[in-house]
C-alpha cells in the first residue's frame, strides 16, 4: 500500500505484511492468530537478518532515500519539517548496527540471544529466549517511541504487535513496512503486525490480549489499570509510566557558574517534556541562600532559553501552569515561596521553602527547594515508585556519599548537569533493561552425550545472508590497505602476523568482535575434545611480538574455565617438562614445531610421566607421520587442531572428534565461506580445490567481505557424524602452494601427504623451482631425518604423482630431483620464522 492510500484509510492495520480492516481483524484475531503465532515462534527467528534491514533503514534515513521521503512525508501532516528531519535523524542512529550490537551485549550479556550456550565448565547451558507474542500499547503520536519499542522487541526475537490510538498517525506501520522491504529473509514480516485502534474497542483489544504472552504499555497509572483489567492473569505487565526527575546541588558548588547553566540547559531541552528533564532542583542551602541560587538560574536561563527551540504549551498545559503561578505568588505573601518570571514568559522559577519534591507544570518552569543532607532518604522515598534521574552538583568525595542515600531513596539514575535528557546505548530504563523484560532466561542440563556441545547453534543448519555476486574479491594486499586506512576509534586490539611475502602485516579488532571470535572458537575447542571440568592445560603458543595466538588462546581457555599454564613458546624444554610434571599437566596446546621439538627433545620424560593425553596444534598442519609420531609412539589420545584460523581473518574452523587431517568444521556463526576455482571466479564443482573466501559474520570494523586467505581447499561432502551441521571443508595447502613447472599444476601439500604416508617423513619439506636451458627443474630439499634414499623417494613421486607421471609419458622438459640439507639451509620467512614452502627462482623475461 501506497503513503497515499494509507493515509486515506485511517482504519487500516499493518497486519504481518499486509493491509486489513477491523472486520479482517476480528476474523484474524478470532481464527487465524494462534495457529499463526503458534508456527512462528516454532521456527527459528532470522536475528542476521534483522540486523541487516536496520543497517539499510539506518543508511537510508541517512542517505534520504526512498524510506526518508515516506516516513518524513507522514510526519509532516503532524509536525513542522525540521522536527521530523530531526527524529529521522535519531532513528537512523538508533538504527545502526553498532548501535544494536551494543545494546545487546549490554543488556543481555550477549549479541547473539536465543542461542543455548554452555556454563563453562560445568555441562548446563542457558540461553535468552523470546517470552512470545508481545503487545506494545504506545502512547499517542509519540513517533520514534512506537518505532524503538518494535525494534526492541524484535531484537528480544519476539512477535510484535504495536497497538496505536486510532488517532494516531500512520508513522508507526510506514515504518515497519519499510523495515520489512530490506529483509532479505523475508521473514520479519512474520513478526510485526502494527494495529490502530481505539481504547473504546473493548472487544477487538480483548480478542487482541488473550494472544499476549506479554503486554509492554506506556502510560499513566489510570491507563495501565485499565489495561490490566483487560488482561488474563497470565500476561506478563512491562510498564513504562510517568516518572519524575529532579537536580541536586550540594553546597560546595551552589555558586558555580558552570553548574548553574548546566541546570538551566536541562531545563529548557525538551520543555521538560522527557521523564528525565528536572521539576525540582534540591539545593543544600539556606533560605537566603537558595533566593540567590535562583537570581543566578535566571540570569543563566536568560541566556540559554533564546539558544533552545521551544515548544508552545497547549491550552490545558498553559492554563496549569497560570495555576500554579497563581498559587506560589500567593504563598509568596506568606512567605513560603518566591517567584521570577522571565519577561518573555519563556520560563518562571518557583522557590519554595518547604522541603518536598515539587511536580512541574513543564515548559521550562522549574522548583528549586532546600535540603538537609541526612533528610534525603525521608524527603524522596514516599515518591519511590515514581523516582528516576538526578542530575547531581556535587565535589569529590561527597558526590559518592549523596549517591547512596539517592540510590538508597529510589533514584535509578544519577548524571551531570546539562546530561539529564542525555543517555548512553545500553543503560537500563527505570531501573531495568528492556531487553531484559521482554524475554525469558532458560536453562538445559543434558547428559554426557553432550560432553562435547558448547553452543547448540552448531546442531542447527546455519543460515546464510551473505551476497557473495554483488561484493569484489578482497585479496592480501586489499586487506592491509583496508586496515591502515582503518581509523576506528573503537580499535582495541591490534596484532601481526608475518605472511608468505615475509612483509610484516597487522590486523585490528573491536574488543567485542575480538570477545565474540573467542567464546565461538571455545566452543569448537571442546568439540575437538578438550574437557573444561577436568583438563590441565598449558599453553604453549607464541606470546610477545605483537603475535595474536597466546592472547588468543588466553582468551579461550579463560572463557572455558579450565586450569590454565601459561607457558609460551619458550625453548627451555627441560623447564616445560618439570612444570608438566609439577602441576600434572593432561593437555597442551601449541605451535605445531614447537610441539613436536618438545617431544623429540624430552620425549623419553613425557613417556615416563605419562600423563599428557591431549595435543591440540595450531599454525601448521601435521602429516600423517606427525600424528604417528604423537598418537602411537608417545601415546597422545587426542591429537587435534586447536583451531583454523589467522591474524587477520580470525578464527575460520574447528575440529570434531570424526575431523582428521586438514578437515574442519566451518565457524558458521563467525564465517561464510566460498570455495572458487583456482584460476576464476567461480564456484568449484563437488570436491575439487580452490581458493578459500571468507566473509566475517563477526568482524564490524574493518568490515571483512570476501577476503581471500591465501589457503586452499575443497568442501567434504555429507553430514559429520558428530551431528554437527557446520558445513565440513578440507585445507589443501596454500594457495602459493599451488604452482606450475611446465606441468600442470601441482601442490606442495601433495608432496608433503605422500612423503608422509609412503615413507614415514615427519621432517621439513621445501619446494625449489628453477630452470636449466628448457628444462625446468623441481627440487624437493628434505632434511637428514628421511631414512629412505632420495632416488626412490623420486622414482615414487614419477610413478604415483599423476600430474608428474604425465610429463614423462609426454616426454615434456621436466626434470625432478629430491635432495636432503641440513636444517640451517632452508629458506625461512623472515617476520615469522617459518619455512617457505616454495622458492621460486626463475626469473621472466
């Protein structure tokens, strides 16, 4: 529907997509709702989505696009165009993804609700989840309060109905409308349904509350009463009434100048129309004294009333505040109050004697009263229930002092002066969270067959929102200029990494992105077999530097809870093995050379101590050689990756206890994946190789959009018996490890494989490509650790490599060779030490 339709049909109700009347109404709510309702809340609500059709509002509003142009169209038969545009404003904030990630984590601990997590270390999960189907009954043509509670309860990731006065304008469903046109899942509209009706259809809002699970309602106390006569017993009441807020100025600061005009601005923002703009200003003085006080507040509000657009009263506002003024120059002759009047009439101050807190009559009319220190407490708690901000004037230490007894009084809320109408993401409304209100906290305690879950998000198909056809390739060098041109103020973490090119590159996190990345990455190191309850774990990777995997894995087993040694790769192995022995060390977690240097050098030790029963390696993959070298000839248990992941694109993969090898389970809450042909971009076919393409579902500054990591793989086809439903690939070595040498193409991780398997290698392996006359010549350096003759190592690789067996079949000018070198003469990269896996040393014409 059309603005222009709705408009003209002011009966009209946005109903889960669509545009009904009351008569269609009735037959929903009668016949059709709970069946409705009933299938939704069984399916699993599309939260990415959600985010990403307020991200695209936020960027319309912003950009004034189609959205802008219906939604200020609306409000401007109702209000003058520059306070629309102003309101437009704030939703396209309020809209931002930041914003709601913020907001989420602040209020629920979590921005991922509704997903069953583990208690670490302990077996039970918990999770938020939705209480249902919520009722939100808003107060009249308070435009952005029915917007933000919709958003609200859909990040609660409940079905929403938003009941508006039938006289109320058509912002509220416009809105919604244009939310549901950027969902990509094309689900939301499942859960909003925006209704106008009148609080005189007794029967359609009975019909309408028996469906609620909850009712979230603005109003007074006349209005709740009225709508909880109407409710069953059941319905959870979320109200959010008048509330009243006041300043506090302690004697020490009753003649600051600054204060006093930071009282003056509170004010006149908003005419006093916010719950949290002050009636009553308490001041720690004497009678005398507060007359002063007051002579400065007017000559401050002389000053910043012209400055703050004001806002007329009404007939009804305009005629209680005569009355009250009528009232206080009456007491004045008695001596009980004193009053100043601005000459334009833009603002009155009422000093009133007697201690007490003093309703306003608003717009910009202001109490100010003394108090006594030790009378706080008594003077504010017969108004508890109605008690919300203070902005409070007060030194250190007293502030901390005055804090307690208001707290202590019923004040939910203490801030600056000149900040009372101010608030920041993420604080609690009225002493609670909304979020908070609008959900339920649950809790699953299964048996040992789950010993292994952490986040039953990993039970579930994941679900993809990501446009992999619209968004370029990212490769290496995108991704630095992308992160130096980063300025994100937000930045907590900044780590390196050294790279096949050996040119030092560095990666940035949020702290919470960077929080996030660990807890999901937890949860797939205990897929990988670590038990959090039991485990003794030393950690042995890389520290210093500005290297990210001790941090890391810091983070990680801090969040899981396990006995944690932090030992780092040192290279005193005598010293790693006597803090083993010493604190009974079952498991470790490391760098893949480091590891395996530990056991040839102490191998005999950790024999007789017996007790290590978990390896968990990261960095490099291990051979087939490798794992034997661990599992059978030392007696390791469990021999696995800790994780699939990098410096720069963060935590990719994990393991499962049915995971061998280079294959893992895809992060999918942390990750999409793509797996593109070698040489073109497109999707490989079934199992062939290619190149990996990550998209960070979790990364919000640098924004990480198909990102090719350098690595190669190709997808492993059915389900995982784990029950896992994260999607399975296998890693196939890097993509530099991909080359050709007058063949075709061949792969470094091919060599390593069959070396392993046939010969029983665990050494080093290094690639050299060069060229003699035509020939071109592939060198494969090994060190002094294969026991087998290097002409056989070579006769195998001609017999069984197909692509090399080819070359000789077609006679093409190729030649192998395989030779053995001492340690020292492998080529290293120089920022991380690592050994190159190909050394290319022709050079093009």
């Amino acid at each position: 529907m059309t603005f222009t339709e709705s408009t003209s049909e002011r009966a009209a109700h946005y109903w889960f997509g669509k545009w009904i009347d009351d008569p269609s109404l009735q037959e929903q709510l009668d016949h059709h709702l709970s069946v409705q309702l009933s299938r939704t809340l069984a399916q699993s609500f599309p939260f990415e989505s959600l985010l990403s059709a307020c991200q695209k509002l936020s960027e319309d509003l912003l950009n004034q696009g189609q959205s802008y142009t219906q939604l200020l169209a609306a409000m401007t038969e109702w209000m003058d165009e520059e306070s629309a545009k102003a309101i437009l404003l704030q939703l396209h904030m309020l809209l931002g993804q930041d914003y709601l990630l913020t907001k989420l984590r602040s209020e629920l601990g979590t921005a991922r609700p509704n997903v069953l997590e583990r208690r670490y270390p302990e077996r039970e999960y918990e999770m938020w989840t939705p209480i249902g189907c919520v009722v939100h009954v808003m107060p009249s043509n308070v435009f952005a309060v029915a917007a933000l509670g919709l958003i609200e309860g859909l990040l609660a990731n409940n079905i929403n109905i938003v009941k508006l006065s039938a006289r109320d304008t058509i912002f509220a469903a416009l809105f919604a409308q244009e939310l549901i046109r950027y969902d990509v899942s094309d689900q939301l509209q499942n859960y909003i349904a925006i209704l106008r009706l009148s609080s005189k259809q007794e029967d359609l809002l009975k019909a309408l509350f028996t469906h609620a699970d909850a009712v979230s309602a603005w109003g007074g106390e006349k209005a709740i009463a009225a709508i909880r006569s109407m409710l069953p017993s059941h319905v959870r009441v979320i109200t959010w009434g008048h509330k009243v807020s006041f300043g506090y100025m302690a004697k020490e600061l009753i003649n600051d100048s600054q204060v006093i005009e930071a009282f003056a601005l509170d004010v006149c923002r908003l005419d006093q129309q916010a719950c949290s703009s002050p009636q009553t200003i308490f001041v720690e003085a004497d009678d005398e004294q507060i007359v002063q006080v007051a002579q400065q507040l007017a000559e401050a509000l002389k000053r910043v009333s012209p400055t703050v657009p004001a806002e007329s009263a009404d007939t009804d506002a305009a005629a209680e505040i005569t009355t009250v003024l009528s009232v206080a120059k009456a007491e004045q002759a008695l001596g009980l109050c004193h009053v100043i009047e601005s000459e334009q009439d833009d603002w009155r101050i009422i000093v009133d004697f007697r201690t007490s807190l003093k309703p306003s009559p608003l717009y910009r009319t202001i109490c100010l009263v003394p108090i006594q220190r030790e009378t706080i407490t008594s003077v504010l708690r017969p108004m508890r229930a109605w008690l919300q901000t203070c902005g409070l004037a007060a030194g250190f230490p007293d502030a901390a002092a005055i804090s307690r007894q208001l707290l202590a009084a019923g004040v939910s809320r203490i801030t600056r002066p000149g900040q009372m109408v101010e608030s920041y993401n993420g604080a609690p409304h009225d002493g609670v969270y909304a979020l908070q209100q609008m959900m339920r906290r649950v809790s699953v305690d299964m048996d040992d067959d789950f010993s292994q879950i952490g986040s039953f998000a990993q039970l579930a198909p994941p679900v993809m929102t990501v446009d992999s056809q619209s968004t370029p390739i990212m490769d290496k060098t995108d991704f630095q200029q992308l992160t130096d041109k980063n300025q994100d103020p937000h930045t907590g973490l900044i780590v390196r990494s050294g790279g096949s090119s050996g040119k030092t590159a560095y990666s940035q996190f949020r702290w919470a992105d960077y929080a996030l990345q660990m807890k999901e990455t937890s949860h797939g190191l205990v897929a990988a077999g670590l038990d959090p309850k039991h485990d003794v774990v030393m950690n042995l990777f890389a520290s210093g530097y500005m290297y990210g995997s001790f941090i890391s894995f810091w983070t990680i087993l801090e969040h899981l809870q396990v006995r944690q040694l932090p030992m780092a790769m040192v290279t005193e192995y005598e010293l790693i093995v006597d803090e083993i022995i010493n604190h009974q060390v079952t498991t470790l977690i490391g760098m893949t050379p480091h590891l395996l240097g530990l056991f040839v050098n102490q191998g005999e030790r950790l024999k007789s101590y017996g007790g290590i029963k978990k390896i968990f390696y990261g960095g490099e993959g291990l051979s087939a050689a490798q794992f034997d070298f661990l599992h059978h000839e030392h007696g390791i248990a469990v021999v696995q990756s800790a994780a699939y992941g990098s410096n720069d694109a963060g935590p990719m993969g994990y393991q499962c206890e049915h995971s061998k090898g280079g294959v893992h389970h895809l992060i999918s809450s942390l990750q999409h994946l793509e797996i593109l042909h070698p040489e073109k971009d497109e999707p490989v076919v079934g199992d062939e190789v290619g190149r990996l393409i990550l998209t960070s579902r979790a990364r919000t500054s640098p924004v990480i959009s198909r990102y090719e990591i350098g690595d190669m793989g190709r997808w492993v086809a059915g389900e995982c018996a784990c029950g896992r439903k994260d999607p399975r690939f296998e890693l196939m070595g890097r993509l530099g490890d991909l080359f050709k040498a007058g063949t075709p193409l061949l792969n470094y991780a091919v060599f390593v494989r069959m070396l392993s398997q046939q010969f029983n290698y665990a050494g080093l392996l290094q690639i050299h490509i060069d060229s003699e006359g035509a020939f071109t010549i592939v060198t494969i350096w090994v060190d002094p650790s294969l026991e087998t003759h290097v002409d056989q190592v070579k006769d195998y690789l001609y017999t069984h490599y197909t692509e090399i067996r080819k070359t000789h079949e077609l006679n093409l000018a190729f030649k192998l060779r395989v030779e053995q070198h001492p340690l020292n003469e492998f080529v290293r990269v120089q920022a991380s030490g690592k050994v190159k896996h190909l050394c290319d040393h022709r050079t093009e014409v």
